[in-house]
C-alpha cells in the first residue's frame, strides 16, 4: 500500500498497480491533497481509490482531470464520524445509499412542513448528492436496539466534480418557510461565495459546530463576516449546511454549487474591514455562541437579507445570544447609524444553568469618543466596556430572556446645563448630598453606582436636599435624573 502526500497528478496518463485499497489501488491519507490537473488522467488500474479520513484533518481530493479503473476498481470515501452528537453530512460520491450510515440514525429535513424523515430503513434509500442529512452516531443506542455505531462511515460510488443544479423548496405556509439543507456534494473543500448561481436565495451560510460552539457558524459571502469562529466561505467536504430563501413568500429558489469554486482548504484568514463593528462572544461550560452588531449607512430599519443573519439555536445545553429587531433574533445585525440606534436590546438564553462571560471585541473600530457600555438589566450592572471587555454573570433557564442592552451612548448620564442648574450633587464623610432646587418634582430619583458599574443604591429624591448613607468608603458615580434631564456626578465616601 502506498499512502501519498501533495500529490499533483500532472501527466497524460498515469496508472497505478499494487497500490490498494484492499489488495491493489491508491490511498490517500488524512491531510493530503491531490489534484488531478486538466488534461491529464489518473487510472487506477483494478484496484480501488481510498480517501481515508482522520480525527481531526481529512483528505482533499481535486479532480480537474479524469479519475479512471481500468481494471475495474472503485472510489471509496471514509468520514470520521463523532459519537454522541448531531452532524449535518452531505455524500461526496453519487449512487449511494443510506446503508453507508449503518447503526446510525439519519433523517431528511422537508420544508414544505417542517418535518424531518428518518431514513434508518431500509437500508437502500438513495442519498442525494447536494443534499445534506442530520446523522447521530452514538456509542450506546437510546433506544437500546442496536449495536454501537462504527466510529467512522465509508460511502462508495461515483466522485462528483460536474456543477450540480438544486431546486430548492420554498413555501409561504411553512412553519420555518424558505430554509433547505443542502451540503457540499465534493470530495473537497468549496468556496461559498457570490460566483454561485442562485435565484432568491440569500448570502449567508449556516453551518453546524456542535464539536465547537455548539451553535451555528455564520458567514455571509457579501460582507465578510462570520460568527462562532467563521473567517472565510470553505465548506468541508461532506458537510450538509443550511441556507435560506432571501423572500420567503413562495418565490422560486434554486442554486448551482459550481465545481469551478472547488478548493483544497486553506487556513487563510479574512479580516473584515467594516467600521463600527462590536462582537460579542458568550461563553460557558457547555459551549459558547457570539452576536455581532455593525452599523453602516447602506442598512435599513428592518431586516436586511443581504447584510443581516439569523440566529439559529444549536445543540442542547448550550447559550444563545442574539439581538433584537423587531420580532427577528438575529445573529449578526447591521443597523443605520449610532445616532438612530444608540440602544441595541440583547437576549440571552442559558440550556442550562451556570457561569457564562460575555466578552467584547471591535472596540477599536469606533470612533473613540463613542461609548460602549454593556447593561445587566437582572442585576442592575453597567459595564464600560472599553474599560473592561468581559463580563462574569450566572444565568439560569429560569431567567427573562431579554437581559443585556448594548449603549452607544453613556447609560449614567450626560450633563444637562439646563438640568444643572437646579441639581447639585456633593458627598461629606459617609453621605451624598442632592439638592434640587426650583419647582417640585414628583418622580425624581437618585442612583448610585459603584466604579464596577454596579448599583449601589436606588431612592426617590424631591425638592430640597437628600441625604443618602453610603457604607463603604472610595468612588462612586451618582445620576439623579429628574423631569428636565439627567445629571451625573464622580464623589469621593470617606
């Protein structure tokens, strides 16, 4: 047997003999890439061609050229498959069957009505090339029937290098009307991006990281930017992913996956160079997910297909974080302007109970005199996150959803002249001293927070002079907001 390693396969005609999977062909290794270039053929003679997967890197085969078994072998493709956990997976070969996945379970997902049909038997339904497929391995079966699954599925047939044409399903009625899961029908990596042909069908891509963060990558090929860790358009061989009708009315969708995007996959890194950018990643013991909040002039007020991306929940147990616009849960948002939205309302769901930290980045890509301040409306916290970008908190399933608010503006308060003037602020010993001078005010009240942003103290005050006790000694930031403003002051307590 001989394994290979960047291999280029560049002459008329190359045949291989005594090189086998099983007792004569060719085997390529996990991490190796080979490319057939133009022109050229590689024969493998009668033995078999095997694209041996790995734990953690697989094989990439390019077939720009012709793959031929003169002596009558086959392809085969092995993918590691993780037990105990979802994957989406997509057949790189064409004539294959659902037997592949034996003692695994494997189901189809159906628009039209939002349903899902279990392909465990028989063991020779079809699978489709350009179609993706929920599959769980495990290692003890939850229904106590079958033995353990393999740790990894070998697929058997034809490998797909022509474009391949989908009519996608889109239907008004449909609960989750629009979304298709279709998959990367390649022994290689693919570029997703706006060379594909597609009609109503928008620019981002949904990708399910159950071994990472539990939740969906996103990436959307007309911005550049991505979630959960996505910094470029490859899609891996055999991944199934998910994309949406960008008019979800029942208008006609349909994409071509052209073979011309074909890649072996590179780790190459694509920095998005949008301004007014913030990311904000949450993390906890079982997993993490991340939102992202861009504004630029080219936005709308409501849902932009071709900038914005929905937020789709991933695995059991792990957290959600999203924005809020209108009844839209959305992954990445881009609004207007900071003017327009200086709030931006944030929900966070926690699968399960336990300690998560928020942590911001992107700062850098705002103008520095606008402030970027993360609120904890359950615990009364205001965070500047330029001063501090993470944020410790414990959250259970229990707790409201719509906990955080983002401010692009100073949450404590900026002075109002007007409002100044009948207002003073000042602190003596242990005490902080308001006095509201001019008309009587009903409903003014006095807030006191500690330098961490979090809530000291929260009374009413009227006209006159207040007295409020602080017990311990340092700086304390105090807002009294009454019915002509909001007015903040920095006090020492001994």
């Amino acid at each position: 047997m001989v394994k290979i390693k960047h291999f280029l396969i560049a002459c008329s005609l190359l045949v291989l003999y005594g090189i086998s999977y099983g007792q004569a062909g060719m085997t390529v290794a996990a991490g190796t890439d080979v490319t057939v270039v133009a022109g050229t053929t590689l024969d493998i003679g009668s033995g078999n061609l095997l694209l041996k997967d790995g734990l953690s890197t697989s094989p990439s085969f390019l077939e720009k050229g012709s793959l031929t078994f003169s002596g009558g072998g086959e392809a085969f493709i092995e993918q590691y498959i993780g037990q105990d956990a979802w994957h989406i997976v997509s057949p790189s070969v064409s004539n294959e069957v659902n037997g592949a996945y034996m003692w695994m379970y494997m189901y189809s997902y159906t628009e039209p009505n939002n349903s899902w049909f279990s392909m465990s038997d028989p063991a020779t339904i079809p699978l489709n090339a350009g179609q993706g497929y929920f599959l769980w391995s495990y290692t003890t079966d939850p229904n106590g029937t079958f033995p353990p699954s393999p740790d990894s599925a070998v697929l058997n047939g034809i490998l797909n290098k022509a474009d391949f044409g989908l009519t996608l399903s889109n239907t008004d009625a449909s609960p989750k009307s629009g979304w298709n899961l279709i998959g990367n029908p390649y022994p290689c990596a693919i570029d997703w991006n706006n060379n594909w042909t597609s009609t109503n069908v928008g620019p981002t891509v949904y990708l399910y990281d159950n071994a990472g963060t539990g939740n969906y990558q996103t990436w959307n090929h007309n911005t550049g930017v991505g979630t959960n860790g996505k910094t470029d358009g490859n899609i891996a061989s055999g991944q199934g992913f998910w994309v949406r009708a960008a008019d979800t009315t029942g208008a006609a969708t349909s994409i071509t996956i052209p073979q011309a995007e074909r890649l072996h996959s590179t780790q190459a890194f694509l920095k998005n160079t949008w301004e007014n950018l913030l990311r904000l990643n949450v993390a906890g013991d079982n997993g993490s997910d991340e939102t992202v909040i861009c504004f630029d002039q080219g936005a709308t007020a409501g849902f932009d297909v071709e900038l914005d991306a929905w937020h789709v929940p991933g695995r059991d147990g792990a957290p959600s974080v999203y924005s809020v616009q209108g009844n839209q849960h959305l992954a990445v948002n881009f609004l207007t302007s900071l003017e327009i939205n200086p709030l931006v309302p944030l929900d966070f769901i926690a699968l399960a109970p336990g300690s998560f930290i928020i942590t911001a980045t992107g700062m850098g890509s705002f103008p520095a005199d606008v402030p970027l301040w993360l609120e904890d409306t359950r615990d009364d916290v205001f965070q500047d996150l330029r001063v501090n970008e993470s944020y410790a908190f414990a959250s259970s399933p229990l707790d409201a959803a719509g906990r955080f608010v983002l401010h692009f503006s100073n949450p404590l308060g900026i002075d109002n002249p007007n409002n100044f003037d009948m207002v003073r602020i000042f602190a003596y010993e242990n005490k902080v001293y308001v006095n509201i001078q001019g008309q009587p005010d009903n409903g003014s009240h006095c807030t006191i927070f500690d330098m961490m942003g979090r809530k000291v103290v929260k009374r009413a005050v009227e006209q006159g002079l207040t007295t409020i006790a602080v017990p311990d000694r340092g700086y304390y930031l105090v807002t009294v907001l009454t019915h002509r403003g909001m007015t903040t002051e920095k006090v020492f307590i001994k």
